[in-house]
C-alpha cells in the first residue's frame, strides 16, 4: 500500500458503554455504525465496502440496508479490525469498492444476542491442551509470562504497574468503565484469578462497540472531518495453541506484523507520538513493547516502571485506559483503532500534544495473531 492513500474519514463508538442490555451484538454493530456515518454525513447508501467480526458481514450489510461490492468477514479474534483496515485499505487501493464500514458491537457482559466463535473436542486446542485443565484466558495467557518472568527478572510489582498506569489514563476519560486512581498494592491485593494474574491485571467485561469509515484520501478532503492517513499496516498469526510459540518471552505474530508495518510507513521508532497496544491482560504491553522493537529484550518492564508510558512519558501508551481500565467486550481492537483516531483529530480526552504519528497494535487470541496499524494526521509526500 502506498502510505497515506487511504485515510479514516468516519469513526465512533456505540452512543452507550459498559452495560447496554438494550441491544443484541447486531443492535450494538447498527448503533455503532451509524454514529460513525453521522460523523462524517454518509447515509448507508453512501457504502459499498462492509467489513466485521463477530457478526457477519451480510447480516449488518442487510440490518443497514447496504449493497456492497467488497465484504470482509475475517475473524481471528480481537485484532480483526486491525485485519480489517489493512484489507480495506488494498481494496480501495485496488478499485474494488470506494467507501469501507467497518462494525464492532459486541455483548460481552448482557450476552443479548451474542455470537459465538467455533470450538469443541475436535479443536486442536481441544485436542491438545483442554485435557490437561485450563480454563479459558485467564489460565492460558500464563504459560508464556511464567516464562517471561523466570527469563527477564520482571516482579509481580513491575507487571502491577502497567494496570496502574492505565488507571491513571482512564482517570482522563469520562467514558472509561473505572476511573479512581490504584496502586501496586491495590493491584497486588486484589483477588488472585491465576497466578501471576490478579483481578485488576485482567480485562473488563463490557458491552460495546464501534465503526470506523475508510476512503481514498483524495476524497477524504471532501468530508467534514479531519481525514487520519493509513501510512503502515501488519497482520501475521503464529498457532491456534499457545503451547506451540516458538518463544514464549516473544510473539512471531507481533514481530512479523510491526515489520511490515514500519516499513510500509518509512519510520522509525524516534518518529512515534502515541502508542496503543492490545491489553487483554497486563502483560501484552510488555510483550508489545519489545516485539515492535521500541525497548529491548527484557527491558519493557523497567520502561512502564519509570512511567515512559505514563502521563507526561516520552511514549504515551493506551492513552483510552486500555482494556484494563477503559473497555473491554471481549474484541477490544476496535476500540485501540478508536482512540488512535482520536489523537490524531486532536480530540482525545487525554489527548498527547502535537502527536502527529500513532502506532495501533492487536493481538487476536492468546498469540495467536497480531495486527498493526499506523496512521498520521498528515498525509506523506
């Protein structure tokens, strides 16, 4: 893709989160979408290019009364909309279609009309790892930190930090599901769910959504909004078992996927303002930290620790309060994708002064695949 073709002209969240026992997940897609075509004042007949996870994409392209030319149903979990971006952008790119609409509405919490993805006995997951006890995230996403805290050192303190931090960020947001400020001590006393993890180190359970409106950037100037450039995208997946990473202190999929990405936008780590990685967990912006290659090996969580990621930090990181603190309805890409968006219109409520270049980082699964997205409220060249 040539960097900064295609921009971001639409994008908006469900009008309520956290608790919307109102709406089914198609409801929260619909809701969602419109938001996003308000923002940017396009009617559904504006659209010819649907993308979704969670829900398929003819159901909401039918629900909103689209006929599109390009559907994208990828669904590897929660960076599909990162997947989403990246195919939307070729497709613009290719001619295929000319105005994307990508939907997330999910009802995590309410379970009204929730979906499901495929699983069962004959899974290799199923196969291969169920038999031998664990019991969903949780329990799974601490076989690779076990490891990463026998290799690098890094203290149940310095993986408490990281949820402190995003608390603080979330202190920001009028949106976000908690606000009071924590500390290490409130992280390390909450109720123990599978070690290393504590409650306050595991995601919310939420309802929510949201939508994001993608066109060639030679249209965007023709919108109300203040188009956000695509300069890089990376997608990659690793295993569907978390047993199987080749490392478990490193992500194949995160590694692969952040390349492509920067090499696509022609920068280098010194040229980032903002920062946003998928935490599902308090551990995945370690993990982020490094395999996108802005600290070392090990050295993530000695980073967080001296708040370079904190308000007022030389990399300001899940600016939102992540899916720590902000929201989480179980594909948490979505609302990544959103608050990047929002910083580079300069409209966040924690906005970074003067960001000009955010990177936006998923993880679909437990490592199982990764997306990158870097965007820039200036277009290149």
């Amino acid at each position: 893709m040539k960097p900064g073709s295609v921009a971001i002209v639409g994008a908006a969240e469900t009008t309520e989160m956290g608790l919307i026992p109102g709406l089914s997940q198609l409801g929260l897609h619909a809701d969602a979408a419109l938001n996003a075509m308000a923002d940017c004042g396009l009617k559904p007949g504006d659209i010819d290019g649907v993308a979704c996870a969670g829900e398929s994409p003819n159901s909401t392209a039918w629900y909103l009364g689209i006929t599109p030319t390009w559907v994208d149903g990828t669904q590897v979990g929660g960076c599909s909309f990162m997947l989403h971006v990246r195919h939307a952008a070729a497709a613009i790119n290719e001619g295929l279609c000319s105005t994307v609409l990508i939907t997330h509405g999910e009802s995590g919490r309410s379970q009204i009309g929730r979906g499901g993805f495929g699983g069962g006995a004959s899974t290799l997951a199923g196969q291969f790892e169920a038999p031998y006890g664990p019991s969903g995230a949780p329990s799974m996403f601490t076989v690779p930190v076990l490891r990463y805290m026998k290799q690098y050192g890094m203290t149940e303190e310095q993986l408490a930090m990281v949820a402190v931090v995003q608390r603080e960020w979330a202190g920001l947001n009028p949106r976000a599901s908690y606000r009071d400020p924590i500390t290490i001590e409130d992280v390390l006393n909450s109720r123990m769910i599978a070690y290393p993890f504590h409650l306050l180190e595991c995601c919310l359970v939420t309802d929510g959504g949201g939508a994001l409106i993608l066109t060639s950037a030679d249209r965007a100037r023709d919108f109300p909004t203040k188009p956000v450039y695509i300069t890089g995208t990376g997608e990659s997946v690793e295993t569907p078992m978390i047993s199987q990473m080749a490392d478990f202190t490193s992500s194949r999929a995160f590694v692969t996927s952040g390349k492509k990405a920067f090499a696509e936008a022609g920068i280098s780590h010194g040229d980032v303002d903002h920062l946003m990685i998928y935490d599902a967990f308090a551990h995945l912006p370690i993990y982020g930290l490094e395999d996108l290659g802005f600290v070392g090996r090990g050295e993530a969580p000695r980073f967080i620790w001296e708040r370079n990621t904190a308000i007022g930090g030389k990399l300001p990181t899940n600016t939102n309060g992540g899916g720590l603190s902000y929201m989480h309805s179980g594909m948490y890409g979505m609302y990544a994708l959103q608050e990047s968006v929002r910083q580079m219109r300069g409209v966040a409520p924690a906005q970074v002064p003067g960001a000009k270049v955010s990177v936006c980082h998923g993880v679909g699964g437990m490592f199982g695949a990764a997306g990158t997205i870097i965007m820039s409220n200036e277009r290149p060249g």
